[in-house]
C-alpha cells in the first residue's frame, strides 16, 4: 500500500474550507434550524390523512366560473400532490434566507385568543410572510397563512396560502385549507382563481 503524502499548504487551505463551511452553517454558536419548521409539519399530516383514508371537498373557482370535486387519495402520494404547493413554503427556511426576514413572536390576535409569529420579509423571495396562528404555545397551532409569490420568463403569480387545524383527540389535525392567487402571463391578462378544500374523515 501506498502512502498518501499531502502538501502541508493544501492541508492548510482544506482546514481554513472547513472552518469557513463550520462558520456559515453555525452562527453566534448556534446551529440555524429554519424559521418554522412548516415542511414537517405538512409532511405529518399528509402520513395522517392518508392513513386515516380522508377525503376532501374542494370548491374550485376560475374563470367567473365555479365547480365543486371530492378527491380521496389511494395514498400518501395523491396528498403530497394535493399539497405541493404548500410544501413549497419549506424554502423559507434555506440557509441562504438566514437573517433575510423579521420574526416576531406572541403577537396578539385581535380577532380571537390566539397568539400570532409574525415572519415576513421586504426582499423579492418566494414565500413574502407567514403567520402562524397558536392557542398558549406554538406546538398548538390553529391557522398557517403564508403570501407565496413566483416569477419566470412566462408569467408572474401571488398566491394566498391557508391551512386550518383543529383538535382530535389530542392531535393537531388538518381540517381545511384554501388558495386565492392570480396569475398574468406576460403580455396577457390577469387569471384570479381560488380554491377551498374541506378535509372529511371517516
């Protein structure tokens, strides 16, 4: 067997690379784990719905015109596809996006009891706010809103996210969620659409 003999400079170089990588990925000592962990979240309740077989009425409305579906997903991949959207929120918590937006926690909700994280940024990222709408801590949450914006060569959309939860048994459950968007391809006109679904057990 051969011995490996390394350079002491490039020794050197991969020790500062390391340290640098370490430095960005750690800050003030501690390690950046996101803003809210939404992903998880979703993800959870797409195992939930799918291993409880539940179906959702949406009412869809596009154009002037209005039409209202049930869907049941076989599985977890039909509410993943149902969710896609949503599970876009996760890019708000890129590393990239660290220290891009403002956090403000226990803000009251004039409108009920609950408490409000305010996450929002004045940069042209994809996922503009969220507030997550708690009861007494954030691990109870009741309401997620999100402004979620996108922009290619072809158009340019703004979509309002909403997801709403409710008790069950102790458990966090998913019980509708709704998007309102508008989108305007380049040199065309502006399409407002807007989409409810009601989560149904059985």
């Amino acid at each position: 067997m051969k011995n490996v003999c390394i350079h002491p400079y490039l020794f050197a170089v991969a020790l500062t690379l390391l340290g640098t990588l370490s430095g960005c990925e750690q800050r003030g000592g501690k390690h950046y784990q996101g803003y809210y962990p939404v992903d998880s979240i979703i993800t959870a309740q797409i195992h939930f719905l799918a291993s409880t077989h539940a179906s959702a009425v949406k009412v869809a409305k596009f154009g002037g015109k209005e039409e209202t579906s049930t869907i049941k997903p076989a599985d977890s991949i039909g509410w993943i596809n149902e969710f896609d959207i949503f599970r876009e929120l996760k890019t708000l918590n890129k590393p990239i996006n660290q220290g891009a937006y403002r956090v403000e926690n226990d803000l009251p909700d004039n409108r009920s009891n609950l408490k409000i994280k305010s996450i929002a940024t004045q940069q042209s990222l994809p996922v503009r706010s969220m507030k997550i709408y708690y009861y007494d801590k954030p691990q109870k949450v009741k309401r997620i809103e999100a402004q979620f914006n996108e922009v290619n060569s072809l158009y340019s959309s703004e979509r309002f996210l909403v997801m709403e939860f409710q008790d069950v048994d102790n458990k966090t459950v998913l019980s509708s969620y709704s998007i309102d968007g508008g989108q305007k391809m380049f040199l065309g006109d502006t399409v407002t659409y807007s989409i409810k679904g009601t989560v149904v057990f059985q």
